[in-house]
C-alpha cells in the first residue's frame, strides 16, 4: 500500500502494523506481503534499527512507511513506533517471518469485541515447513519464557501464558499511556506490567510460530536477555511495588537485629552487663536503617500512585477501540 493512497478502515478503524527491524533483508518483504495481504485495510510500517544489509531498501521496494531508528535496541524502537504511528488500533510483530500475519485478524476482532486493550498472540510451535531450519523453540528459549512469565504472574498477578511474545495488538489508549522504559527485548515485560498496573482488559489468542528462514539469525541471546529481563523484574518491583518491596526489606533488617540483639539482652539479664557493644552499635545500624527502608517505601508508594494516577488521564484521555 503506498503512502498516497487514502486510509482505508476496518469496521471503523485505523489499522496500522508497525514492525521493528534489525537486519532482516531475507525476510521483511514477505513479512510486509503476508500482513498486507492479511490487512488490506492497514498502513504497514517498517521501524529499521540501525540495519546494516538491505532492510530499509527493501521495505521501501515492498510499499512499507520506512522509519529509521538510530537508537538501538526493540524497547528504543517500540517507544519510537508507539510516538509516530497514529491509528486506532495497532498490530505489533517481529520482522522475522515468525508470526503467523493471517491470525491478525483474530486478534483484531478479538479487541474491538470484546473492547480489550491489549490481545497476546500467545505462541504455538507450528509444523516446520521446507526451507526451516530446525527447532522454532530453542529449549532455554522456552524454559526461560516459562520461569520469567510464572516470576511476573507471582509479583504481579494476571493470567499471560506467554509474556515474551512479539506478536500483540493494541488500543490506542494503551499505546499512548504506556512510558516505555526499558531499551532491548525486555519491552515484552514492561507492555505487560504496565496492563496489569492499571488493570487493562486483556487476553491470549493461540497463533502459529514457525521457524525462521534459512539464513536468517534469531538477535536473541538465551542468558543475556534472561539476564536484562530479570533486571527489568526487580526494576519494575521497586518501581510499581515500592512499599512491598523497601517494608520487606526493612523487616529483614528487623529480625536480623532482633536476632543479634538476643545474646545481649540475655547476658544483661543474667549478669546486669552489656559487653558486646560492637554488636550493640550493629543492631541499633540495623534497627534504623529497616526505619529508613520503610518509611522509603512509605514515600515511594506515594509517588509511584501519583505515577500511576497520571498514566490512568493518559489512558482515558483516549476511546476505546469500537467506539
């Protein structure tokens, strides 16, 4: 679809598929024929971070809006897309030929009715076809994406059974409420947090996930994304659960000084005598600084409601997808 022709909408909305890029030459023009021929009614457009082959070339040869992002990373690229792309609804995949484009659909009809905000295209291994090359899973792909979505379903609830996937779509009152953060592909944790803190209607929908192309090379890295991910955990904690998690860690503080102080005040008790004043000095450090790490998290609730208070404005500031 070029950029001349006039928007068409499907069942009264804007659809636009917005996909980021990172060196996918082998596979960006069937990714863009596959979604256009799925969405007709959609502006597709290619959000090309920092590739060095012939992606942007490509893109712009398949009919795609190219955007050129310098910042690398897919959470730099998400928060770029999110900012540029005016639509009512938005369909979000990897450039990678992964994703299964005739599910968009679905997943469209899904959030308009139902009036959802975000629907996960949860992953189901599809049956490898010729030219694949081997598994579509790595095992430490798929057991890390279990232990990280069961870590965040524990601290944060919600019922996601694939909290990794790529494969999403959103209202636009989603998307222009949401503070992207993080800078890599930890933005699949940060999107999903940030629906379940401000209690957005969601769901899954199975899609197929093939293999990629051969010739084609997954960007992703077992133990340093799981690495990066589990940091974006802990930094959403202390970010969103402020109060959870500084009143933890100042009764840990807490018990510890209780159970050095429990020697001395039997030995006072006996002998009338405190003798271990280091300790003494320890426990009153311990005693203060779990104080301190409360009333931090005291402080810190405050503002993170307040945060949140004013992403609800952002999120009621536009309708929902339907209306």
């Amino acid at each position: 679809m070029s950029a001349q022709q006039p928007v068409q909408l499907y069942r009264n909305q804007r659809i636009a598929v917005i996909l980021p890029c990172h060196n996918e030459e082998l596979t960006v023009r069937p990714v863009v024929e596959g979604f256009r021929e799925a969405l007709p009614e959609a502006e597709i457009y290619i959000f090309n971070n920092l590739s060095t082959d012939r992606t942007a070339e490509l893109a712009i040869e398949v009919g795609a809006h190219l955007r050129n992002v310098n910042l690398k990373g897919k959470g730099n690229v998400v928060r770029r897309m999110f900012a540029d792309v005016e639509a009512d609804v938005y369909v979000m995949a990897d450039g990678d030929a992964t994703y299964h484009a005739p599910s968009a659909r679905i997943l469209i009809d899904q959030l308009i009715d139902q009036q959802l905000d975000m629907v996960v295209g949860a992953r189901v291994e599809a049956e490898p076809e010729p030219g694949d090359k081997g598994e579509t899973y790595r095992p430490g792909h798929r057991w890390g994406n279990k232990l990280l979505t069961g870590t965040v379903q524990k601290i944060f609830g919600g019922s996601f059974r694939d909290m990794l996937s790529g494969y999403r779509v959103f209202s636009r009152r989603y998307v222009k409420s949401f503070p992207a953060h993080s800078h890599g592909f930890e933005i699949e944790t940060e999107l999903n947090v940030h629906a379940l803190e401000l209690r957005m209607p969601c769901t899954e929908v199975d899609t197929p996930y093939g293999a990629r192309p051969e010739g084609s090379a997954s960007k992703l890295s077992t133990y340093r994304d799981g690495w990066r991910i589990l940091k974006t955990i802990g930094r959403l904690v202390v970010s969103e659960k402020p109060l959870q998690f500084f009143g933890l860690l100042g009764a840990a503080l807490a018990l510890l000084a209780v159970m050095l102080a429990a020697p001395i005040l039997i030995e006072y008790g006996h002998t009338g005598f405190v003798r271990r004043f280091p300790t003494l000095g320890l426990v009153t450090a311990l005693v203060v600084c779990g104080g301190i790490s409360f009333v931090t998290g005291l402080i810190l609730q405050a503002i993170t409601l307040a945060r949140r208070e004013a992403k609800q404005f952002a999120y009621l500031a536009s309708t929902a997808a339907g209306k």
